[in-house]
C-alpha cells in the first residue's frame, strides 16, 4: 500500500516537474516569438500621401507635427470603409465647430479625415466637406494601403496644425459637443511637465448596463481583456479604448512618436507610453452609443487585442521596442 503512495507521489512531482518545463518552454518561445516579430511601424508615407487636395483640385504639403502649431483644435477622424456612417459624424462635428466659431471667431480649427485604404468612397465623401469649408478646415488624407486604425490615428496626428489634437471615431458613437468635457479634463489637470496632457473620453459609466445587454461569453471577453490590460499595460484607466481622447500637441508629439502598433490595441500602448514618461491622464465620462456597422469583429478582435497586449509588454521588456528618448540618448 505504501510502496503504491509512494509511486503516485512520485508520478505527481514527475507530472508537475514535466509541467514546469513546458511552462517555461513555452514562455520563452512567446517571449522570442515577440523579439523576433518586432517591427517599427513604417512611417514613411508613399508619394501620394503627402500632400492633399484643395477644394479647386489643387494640391498641397500637409504640415507637420513637429511645427509649431498654427490653430487652435486638430481632429484627427480614421476611417475605413465609411460613406455610410461618414456623413452623419462630420455633419453633426461641423455643425458644432462652426457654431463655436461663430460665437467666439477668434476660435480655429481643422478635420483631417483619414481614409485607410477604404475599398469604397470614403475619400470620395469626405472630399465634399473640403469643397463646402475649404481645404483650411477639412483636409482628407488618402492611404495607399490599409495601416489598422492606429496606423490611420498616427499618420493624421503626424499631419496636424492644432495646439490640441482630438482623436475621434468616424461612427459618431460619441457625441461629438462633449470635446468641451474633455478640454475640462484637460484644464483640470494642474501640472502639465512640458505642457503635456491627455483627456480620455470613458464609457466606464455605462459598463453595468452593457453587461446587462451582452452574452456572457462577451462579458467574460471584456472582464478578460480588461484584465490584461491592467495586469500588462495600463494602470489607472478603466476605459482605454474609447475613440475619444484629446492630446495636447506636445503629448501627441512624445507618445505618437514612439507609437508600434497600428491595430485595435494601438490606445493601450499609447497610454502605456504615456504613463511611462509620466505623462498626466485625465478619465472623463462622455455620452456614447453603440452604433451598428462595427468593424470589431466580437472573437477575433479581442483575440488579435490580447496577444498584442502581451506583446506590447514583451517587446518593450526585451529592448524590441524603445520610446522615443532611449533612442536619442544612445
């Protein structure tokens, strides 16, 4: 009877020994997997894109991020695929925009529409805002190829004017008036180091009544995801992934610079740049509503959002990846 113990107890260490190893083996070879796989994300732009079309046709150099800046609001609208929803987004941005510049006419601003590789009209859509504002106030820049929409997001920051910069979706899940909510976030922050700050629109508030909304299998890809951010990237935030997020110019400058990821996870690491220069971020509850046509894909997204989380940690451990300023002072 003991003798039979005895060879379980040591079938049991085998087994946990066994598991140990394939544990580690697998970690490292995630870990390498991630170092190998690293890559900058191109910024260079294709001919093509570097310059934008006036409302007579004619073209111009877009700016860049690195010049002072020459107005005072930026926003930066990526879009994929979007004739449909477009419309409806800029018609209601711009309604506000010029209703503020009417009431305070000192006011100046800009929307640069981003079209990433879009198979349909969009570039054709967004072009009829250029000719009814003018190339002054609307500016659509073409990417030749699909980037993901932190792709999109960076090279129209990499073009802005603005002394503050908007992020924000062309569904117009978030009404687009609560920019002054987010401006009060970002005055409310006292201590700007270098005049740097970031204001993040959150649907944090309204996470009880979605879950009510939601399959659990949903949910628990939430809760998961939410998680991994915390536990790898971001301290802090309940909600990083809101496309509504207003930048000071020079926050842009430092966390865009060294921006990698050009998917759905490019928010998690722009925080987590942020936070890593100490980059103050201020949380601030907006209205939004789910709007149908979504191009996260439920499964799959959340999947591509969790391996890129870890990888983002990995890579940034590993010397992969290296904010802007380790770069300059090697």
């Amino acid at each position: 009877m003991l003798t039979e113990i005895w060879r379980m107890e040591f079938c049991l260490c085998d087994l946990l020994q066994y598991s140990l190893i394939l544990a580690l083996v697998v970690l490292l070879l995630v870990v390498i997997a991630a170092h190998v796989t690293a890559k900058m994300v191109d910024q260079t732009r294709h001919e093509k894109e570097k310059q934008f079309l006036t409302a007579d046709g004619k073209r111009e150099d877009f700016p860049s991020l690195m010049e002072p800046p020459s107005i005072d609001l930026s926003v930066v609208v990526p879009s994929y695929n979007e004739e449909l929803r477009l419309p409806v987004m800029m018609d209601e941005a711009m309604d506000y925009l010029e209703k503020r510049q009417k009431e305070n006419p000192s006011f100046t601003y800009e929307v640069i529409v981003v079209d990433d590789g879009s198979k349909d009209k969009t570039t054709e859509v967004a072009m009829k805002y250029t000719k009814k504002y003018g190339a002054k106030k609307v500016r659509v820049l073409t990417l030749v190829k699909n980037r993901g929409k932190g792709g999109a997001v960076k090279m129209g920051t990499l073009s802005c004017r603005g002394r503050l910069i908007l992020m924000a979706d062309a569904d117009g899940a978030t009404k687009f008036a609560d920019v002054e909510k987010v401006e009060e976030g970002l005055e409310s922050i006292t201590e700007k180091p270098d005049n740097m700050a970031i204001s993040c629109g959150s649907r944090a508030h309204l996470e009880k009544e979605s879950v009510a909304q939601r399959s659990m299998f949903r949910t628990f890809l939430m809760y998961g995801f939410h998680f991994l951010v915390w536990f790898f990237c971001v301290r802090g935030i309940k909600d990083t992934q809101c496309g509504f997020k207003l930048f000071t110019r020079e926050a842009a400058l430092k966390t865009f610079s060294s921006l990698h990821v050009e998917r759905w996870a490019f928010d998690v690491e722009l925080l987590f740049i942020a936070q890593c220069f100490d980059i103050p971020i201020e949380e601030v509850a907006v209205n939004w509503t789910e709007i149908e046509g979504s191009k996260l894909v439920p499964f799959w997204s959340w999947l591509q959002m969790g391996r890129d989380l870890i990888f983002i940690r990995l890579r940034y451990l590993t010397g992969a990846w290296r904010l802007e300023s380790e770069k300059k002072t090697q």
